[in-house]
C-alpha cells in the first residue's frame, strides 16, 4: 500500500518585471498525506496553484521547499529512481496530452514496458489490451490501433487514464481530469476513476474547481486559495458547513437551480481580513494561523 | 475520414474535425498545385538523371560555331559548336546533385542545432542560437570568394561549393525549427512521456520529431531551391567550380559568348527556364506541405461552390418557404426554421430547422455539448458565418424599436455592417484576449463610435465610453489602461461594455464566462442580470453549463445534433424536463448541497459501450 505525504511544500516561481526581479509564491507551505483507497479533493479557482502541486507531486517541477514522500507497501521510503512506477498524472486536456502522431497501443505499451511491467512486444501488447479492457474501452483490438483524433474526448481521457495506470502507479494525481470534457460524459469518467480505485486501492489526488464533484467523489477536500490551503476536512463538512470565508465565496458562486431566482445583484461577499492569515481544520475544529 | 471536415468557428469543434495524424499526415493532400509541382521536379530530376547517359559529350567541340536550333542539335549549338541539349542534361544533372548535397547537408545541421538546443534549453538553447545567429549574418558570397582564394582552382570542386552553401545556409531553418520546437516540447504529452519516465533522447526522436517531420521536409525543400539558385548565382559570375556543368556555369558561358547580343536565344533561355520551372515546381510542392503544418489553408478548396454568405439561398425564396414570421407581441428576435450545413466534402448539416423566439429583455439560455451547433446557429443568426458554412432556410428576423422589422439574411453589405454591433452585438468565449494589446481600453471603445456614431463629438464619445465601463463595474479612470494591465474578469467586463456601446438591442453571448472563475463569473452574470433590468436588452447565453442557465435564463433551449430537442420556460425545465437528453444533461451536474443519498459514488457499471 503506497502512501504519499507533502511536507510544507513551497514553489516560488521568479517574475521579472522590467528590471526588477521578484518572485510569486505559488504554492505555500502546503502539507497533506494521499492515503490508499482514498480520495483528497484539491479545490481553488484558476491561478490558486493547485495545478502546481500537480506538477510538483509529478517531478516536472522542484520544489523550493519542503519533501514529497512515497512510502511503499513494505513501509519504506521508495527510491527516487523508482518514484514514477509509484506515482502517476492524468492531464486535463485529452486533446493534448495524446501525441498525435502515435497510436492508442503504442501510448500504453511504452510504459509498460519502461516500468518493466512487459518484456517483449506480444506480451506488451496484451498487457495494453488489458488496460484498455479496465478502462471499458472495448473491444480492446478495436481501439489500440487507433490514433488519438480518431477517438472523442471521453474516450481519450480513458486512453490517458490508463497510461497512468500503465507503471503500476499506487498514486493518481489527476489535474481536472473532466473539465474539457462534454458534461454528459463527465461523470462517466469520474465514476471510472473511482471504480479503478476501489479495485486497485489508489490513492488519487481530484484537483477540480468543481465544488460538487468534488464533494461527491472524494473524501477529504482541501480548499487552496493564493497558494495556501485554507480548510480542510471531511468532504461533506467542508461543503455544507464552511468555515473560512473564502470557501462560502466559492460556494455561492456556484450555479444552483434550487435557488433559482435569488438575488443575484447581492453582493456575493468577499474574503475577510483576518481570514487571509488563517485556515480551518475540520478534523480538530479549530482555527491556524497561516504565514 | 479522407477530408478533413472544417471546424465550425468560434473554436468548438465538430466531431471529426480532428486534423489527421499519423503516417498518412506527413503525405500531403492531393491537390493539381500537387500534381503540377511533382510533374515539374520529376520530369527536370529524370531529364537530369536520364539525359547525360542519352546525349552526346557536352564538351565535344565542332567547328560549325554557333547555331540555332536544327533536327542535329534540337537546341542549337553553342559559339564553340557544343550541344546546347546536352550541355543542359549535363548542367541539370550537377545542378540538382549540389542542390540535394546542401539540401541534405543544410537540413540535418538545422535539425541538429534547432531540435536539440531547443529541448535541452538552458546554456544549450542560448550558444547553440547564438551560433545559429551569427551563422545568419555571414554572407555567402564573401565567404565563397575567401574560400575560394584559399582552394586553387584546380580543385575546387561542386562539393566545395556545395560546403560553402551548407554553411551559410542552415542556420535560417535552424531557427524555424527551434521556435517549434520550443512550442512542442511544453505539450501536454511531451510532459506525459517525462512523466512516464522516458529518456529525453526518446522523448526528441519518439514523441517530438515526427510532428516535426513536415516542417523539415518543407525546410528542405526550400533549402534545395535556395542552392540551386545561389549556385547559379555564383556559378554565372564566375565563381563556381571550374569543369563542372550547373546551369549556373552555362549562363556563365553563354554570357561570355555574348549570346544576349548575337541573339542566340537557345544557349541561355533553355538554363534559365530549367532554373525557373524547377524553382516552380518545388515552390508548388512546399505550398502543399503548408497545409500540413497549417490546415487552415485547405479551407478555400474544402468550401467548394462557397459563394458568400447566404449562397444557395435567394431571400424572396425563404421569405416564401418558411413563411413570414409570425410576430409574437414583445418578440425582438424570430428565428424560423433555420438550416446551417457546411458544405464540405462531407457535409455536415450543423443547424436543422431551428426556430426561436427572443422577447425584449429575455435571456433566453441555449445550452448543448461541444458539436451540437450552437455555436454555428449564433454566428449565423449574426451574419458571421463563413463559407463552407452555409444557410440553406429559415429566416431570421429582428423587430426594431422603431416598429420596422429587419430580414437579417438579406442585408447587403453596408447595411450588414449597420446592423452588427448597433441593433445586435456579441461576445465571444475567450473574447478578452482579442482586445488589441498595443491600443488602449479608451482607444479600443473609442474606435467602435467613431465607426458607427460619426456624428458624435469627441468629449460625447469619451463620456460614453466612461459610461458603459462604469455600466459593468470597471473604474472610468481605467479608460487609459492597457489590456494586459487589466485582469482576466476585468478584459471580459470590458468586452460587454464594448458590446453595450451602441445600445443593442439583441447580445448573444456565446460561453461569456466559461474560461472565468466562478467567482468571477457569478460577478459577471450578475451584471448582465442587472444591465439587463436597467436597460432592456435581450440576451441569448450560450453554455454547456445547465444549471447556470436554470438558474439565470427565462427560456431555455437544448440543442442537440444541430436540433432543439427541448424549448421550455426555465423554471418548467427544471420541475419536469420532458425530453430525455434534458434529463442526462440534468443528471450530470451533481448537486452541491443536497443529501448525500442523492448521488453516491458508485463506480461504474462496466458494461462493454458504456465508454462514450
């Protein structure tokens, strides 16, 4: 069982203006543990860094500061040469993440072999074969020849998240996995990403500005704002009851049928002051100060 | 899926709209520029190839002098009584020979230099451009009269020449290709493939080389056509290779034999138009490796019979088909039956019979996946559609205040230009990145009055423009900001109250929000609502999101398949949608605050053909 901790994680990325130099914190002392089995929901909107932690947990980035740990199943640390059977991204766009130029088998049978999973072509390709099965891509002979462009956008993000799969990974890190997709396609890709999990016992980090797909596929839901996460906690509490005034923003922004006709020239409220300088922790019920 | 079918505009594409990949794209579509350019550049290399083994020695000299073309000597003879004909497959076959060795010479050191200083970045990227660079701005022709003082004479050969060019003419290409390659490897699945723990040389040669392949055979080709050229160049003012024959050499020769004055037509026109016609052809067969690495260029011959905006359409014939459309009371928008197809090799009939109804001060929600035509029904309904899009029926109608209606497809020009922006306006998704980056807000605003409203004065016209950003929320004193000097919500706030100018009456907002966050989403919407109370305008809101529209729009209308599948008062669709694509599109949205039991996350049924 592969479990994935982040120690006070910190990014900054240098911005030159001119001739100043300075530079932006995009992520900011943000810790969390991926647990097999189950689900963290990373949610913030666009430039709150959450994509960044992806990145960071994928190694495209180094982090300034702070550790990113894989303990195995055996309870030891695993190797950096090893980290990338353990841990896997699935991209957000689909049209993009597949190069063009090759075909569906060819995306699945590179890992498999890279990661030692299959030696040999025949045995590659069944291997392919079998992923592309899991993910109800079937029959499996009939889309391994294919190139991406002849696949929809569904189809493709079930191409990238077997790719993912495809080392054996015990981590899953997917950076809006459904938000380029059509919406009656979406939750037939989240329902498959749970299904792989309970089978493999993953442990997946849901990055999402989607506030309910977030509450109904995951367990826990950090909330990232400028950076810091400033709640966290049970997926339905932070949802139902937010503390920190940022998430309540976030949550009355969302369209809501339900509440058809309420006053949208009320202003939608802002993120406090004191607020800024502090997030809340459902599990201890308690207020910290950040930075 | 032998054509590729044109997207429809506004970036949402149809299904099967992909570009083609693969090995079948590198080849490039059949097209008569194609076939006229192979036809040339083939003909020329057997001529070349062929030719000297069938002629006579090019080098044979007769005493007979110069003579014009006879049954002998099909193209005449030159001052020394040389055959002029095979001088010419003679010189052919040396031209393309120097012109291949650079063309492949010159393409690998691009390659090399602009691939792998572009993927590896860093000190790499910055010496290896740097060379690049300084290898541009040395010159061929000093450079070749350098070498060829140092190589005597006697053993310059085409190859020195063939160096030379090498040399001084990769570097061009070098660029090219590391501006690309810069741009492919911060793809997504260049990232995928560093993800999946792959070898950076693999990642160059496996994943980014192939799509790199058609902008270097268009590099090469180039790069052939530019040594031939250079070669004949040098060759003709004498410093080429001596005993060798390139047509540039035989220009050389004719030159000195004075054949311009003794009007022997036959010794120079026949080098110069193989130098033309081989320039042409390989120019033509470039052309079509442009459309592979641009497919927007094969728009034109995909849009066929494209004759316009209303083509196939004449106005008294729709006016008579669909009817005159019935005027509800308070109706400032009648969309009857109204069919788009793009007529591509493959026709897509992206709008079928769509009828709407926009009452003044509506906002009336179309919502539909990605393909569906919702895009293609408002850029028609605007008149900005383009061919291969195509209106077939249907008519559209705006009720103007002043109580006259307009026939949208039948305005001309002038008129058409009249009525875009004034009566109707649009935003567009993503419309904040087409503000124009280098003119200020006020300027931008400013541009549209002048255009439509002449007659106002200056200080009017910057009175208006502080009103309508003050209308959406921005501070008038940001009227002298510069778009990138503004946020993401602010630009988009800026559109609506460039499409608020002229006081439309209609705006069609295709996904205004969509690349927003919600927060400043909720924020804009809220200023459409209120705008729209103040001033009265109707709004159609394009989306996929559902229950936005549920919760902001009066009517709404699903499309699908180019069909509106369901057309019902927002509050009604949401009590009881009665079509069962309504209901999927429902059910895809998970509530945010109602009970857990509502929706549980289950996995999926895994039955074969659930993968959509």
């Amino acid at each position: 069982m592969t479990t994935l901790s982040v120690h006070d994680l910190v990014k900054d990325y240098p911005v030159r203006a001119g001739l100043r130099h300075s530079t932006l914190r995009a992520v900011d002392h943000v810790s969390f543990t991926l647990r097999p089995g189950r689900t963290v929901a990373l949610v913030g909107a666009s430039g709150s860094g959450k994509s960044t932690v992806a990145k960071l947990i994928a190694r495209l980035e180094k982090p300034t500061g702070g550790r990113i740990t894989v303990t195995g199943e055996d309870g030891a640390d695993v190797p950096a040469r090893a980290y990338r059977d353990h841990v896997q991204l699935v991209f957000q766009d689909p049209f993009a993440s597949l190069n063009p130029f090759h075909t569906i088998e060819h995306h699945l049978t590179r890992p498999l072999r890279l990661h030692g999973r299959a030696r040999g072509r025949a045995e590659a390709r069944q291997a392919a074969h079998a992923l592309l099965e899991r993910v109800s891509l079937r029959p499996a002979a009939a889309f391994a020849p294919r190139r991406p462009h002849e696949l929809s956008g569904g189809q493709r993000q079930r191409v990238a998240i077997a790719r993912a799969l495809a080392p054996g990974a015990r981590v899953v890190v997917a950076d809006e996995p459904v938000s380029m997709l059509d919406v009656s396609i979406r939750l037939g890709v989240l329902h498959l990403l749970a299904r792989l999990q309970r089978e493999d016992h993953l442990a997946v980090l849901y990055i999402t500005h989607d506030l309910a797909t977030a509450r109904h596929f995951s367990d826990e839901i950090l909330v990232m704002h400028r950076g810091r996460i400033v709640e966290r906690g049970p997926a339905d509490d932070v949802i139902l009851t937010p503390r920190h005034s940022y998430t309540r923003l976030l949550a009355a922004a969302a369209p809501d049928p339900e509440v058809r006709g309420r006053s949208l020239t009320a202003e939608p409220g802002t993120v406090t002051e004191e607020d800024l300088h502090r997030s809340f922790d459902h599990y201890t019920g308690a207020w910290q100060p950040t930075g | 899926m032998a054509t590729p079918t044109t997207p429809p505009p506004g970036g949402t594409t149809a299904p099967g709209a992909a570009p083609r990949s693969g090995w079948r794209a590198l080849l490039p579509g059949w097209s008569p520029r194609l076939g006229i350019g192979l036809g040339l550049v083939l003909a020329i290399g057997l001529f070349g190839l062929i030719g000297p083994l069938l002629l006579g020695d090019p080098d044979a000299i007769d005493n007979m002098g110069r003579t014009p073309p006879s049954t002998d000597h099909w193209l005449g003879t030159t001052q020394t009584g040389q055959d002029v004909l095979s001088q010419l497959a003679h010189a052919t076959r040396g031209s393309l020979q120097i012109g291949l060795a650079v063309g492949i010479g010159a393409t690998v050191l691009s390659a090399l230099f602009g691939v792998i200083g572009a993927y590896a970045g860093g000190a790499v990227d910055e010496s290896f451009s740097l060379f690049s660079n300084v290898m541009l701005v040395i010159p061929g022709l000093p450079l070749v009269i350098v070498i060829a003082g140092f190589v005597p004479r006697e053993q310059r050969g085409w190859w020195t020449l063939a160096v030379v060019l090498v040399i001084t003419g990769w570097a061009a290409a070098a660029r090219v290709l590391r501006a690309q390659t810069l741009s492919l490897r911060n793809r997504d699945y260049v990232l995928a493939a560093k993800v999946a723990g792959e070898r950076r040389r693999r990642i160059v040669i496996v994943e980014i080389l192939p799509n790199l392949l058609p902008l270097i055979a268009s590099q090469f080709v180039y790069a052939v056509i530019a040594a031939i050229l250079a070669e004949a160049g040098l060759s003709f003012l004498g410093l080429g290779a001596p005993n060798t024959h390139t047509l540039g050499s035989m220009l050389y020769f004719a030159q000195n034999g004075f054949a311009l004055q003794y009007e022997a037509w036959w010794w120079f026109v026949p080098p110069g138009l193989v130098i033309a016609l081989f320039g042409c052809g390989l120019s033509l067969i470039n052309f079509s490796l442009d459309e592979i690495i641009n497919p927007r260029l094969r728009l034109p011959k995909a849009a066929g019979s494209g004759t316009g905006a209303v083509a196939g359409r004449s106005t008294d014939e729709a006016g008579t088909e669909a009817g005159p459309a019935p005027r509800e009371p308070g109706a400032v928008l009648t969309v009857r039956s109204l069919d788009v197809v793009y007529r591509t090799a493959d026709p897509v009939h992206a709008v079928r019979d769509v009828s709407l109804t926009l009452r003044r001060g509506e906002i009336l929600g179309l919502a539909g996946e990605s393909g569906c035509g919702k895009t293609t029904l408002a850029y028609a309904v605007a008149r900005l559609h383009r061919p291969p899009a195509e209106v077939t029926a249907g008519s559209v109608v705006l009720h103007d205040r002043s109580g006259t209606d307009i026939d949208v497809l039948a305005l001309e020009k002038e008129d058409l230009r009249a009525f875009r922006w004034d009566k109707l306006s649009m935003v567009f998704q993503g419309a904040m990145n087409s503000l124009n980056p280098v003119i200020s807000i006020h300027e931008q605003l400013d541009d549209v009055l002048t255009t439509h409203r002449p007659g106002m004065s200056a200080a009017d016209r910057r009175a208006r423009c502080a009103e309508v950003l003050t209308l959406v929320g921005v501070d008038p004193a940001r009227l002298t900001a510069f778009p990138h000097e503004l946020s993401g919500g602010m630009r988009q706030r800026v559109m609506i109250a460039m499409a608020m100018l002229l006081d439309p009456q209609v705006m069609i907002m295709d996904e205004p929000t969509t690349a927003l966050d919600v927060v400043v989403q909720r924020g804009i919407l809220r200023e459409i609502i209120r705008l729209r109370d103040e001033l009265g305008f109707a709004v159609v809101l394009i989306t996929h999101d559902l229950p936005l529209l549920l919760e902001v729009s009066d009517h709404i209308a699903v499309m699908r398949d180019g069909e509106i599948v369901e057309y019902a008062p927002a509050a009604r669709m949401y009590r009881a949608p009665a079509h069962p694509y309504t209901r999927q599109l429902l059910d895809s949205f998970p509530s945010l605050t109602s009970a857990r039991g509502a929706f549980v996350r289950g996995g999926d049924t895994d039955v074969p053909g659930a993968a959509r």
